[in-house]
C-alpha cells in the first residue's frame, strides 16, 4: 500500500511483519572455491530480489568465517525460513544458516 507523507509518496506494509536475523557460513570444507564461484551471480541476484522485495532489510559480510548475516522481515518464522531456502547456495546444501527471531527490547517501553 502506498501512502501520502510529508509530501512524498512511501511504500507501507499492509501487515506487521517479524524481524529476523540470519547467520549464514559458507561451507568452505566440503565444497571448493570453484564450486561457490560457480552459483555466486546467481545467489546475488535472488538476495537482491529479496531485498526489493522488502525481505532482506539489511545484509552484512561476516569478518570471522565467509558468510553473510542479514536483518529479514517476514510474517513468521516460516515465511523467513522459505525466503533462506529460496538462496541458490542454500538449495545446493553450500551453506550453513542460522535463524534467529528477534523481538523489542523490554526498557525501551513504560514500566508498570
């Protein structure tokens, strides 16, 4: 749904959506450089689907292992879990992926 604010046309989902954050680790033990390089265009392309998508809201690169982590929007934890599996690398076994729902933080709201 499109709203009207401060003069500017924004895009609004119609549902509130769960946050998640996802650990992915690429499987450099079992499979070659060669092997990732063989799906890599192929796995960016899908995540930057997801991220027009409104799916991936934030995406980083790991430091400690080759991986990725990324801040998910979905409607539950099933609809995040199928944006994961949907990765190229993933559906070929290339990854693993960690999903972790997230929640509001208690102090931040009233007491009492």
């Amino acid at each position: 749904m499109w709203v009207k604010s401060a003069g500017r046309l924004r895009a609004v989902r119609e549902s509130v959506a769960m946050q998640f954050i996802s650990l992915s680790r690429r499987r450099v033990d079992a499979f070659s450089p060669e092997q990732f390089a063989e799906h890599i265009d192929a796995e960016r392309e899908r995540v930057r689907e997801l991220y027009r998508d409104g799916v991936v809201r934030q995406l980083w690169v790991r430091q400690d292992v080759p991986g990725a982590i990324m801040l998910i929007e979905a409607e539950n934890a099933s609809s995040a879990q199928s944006a994961l599996d949907s990765l190229p690398l993933a559906q070929r076994g290339m990854l693993d992926v960690q999903l972790i729902p997230l929640g509001p933080y208690p102090a931040f709201f009233p007491l009492g």
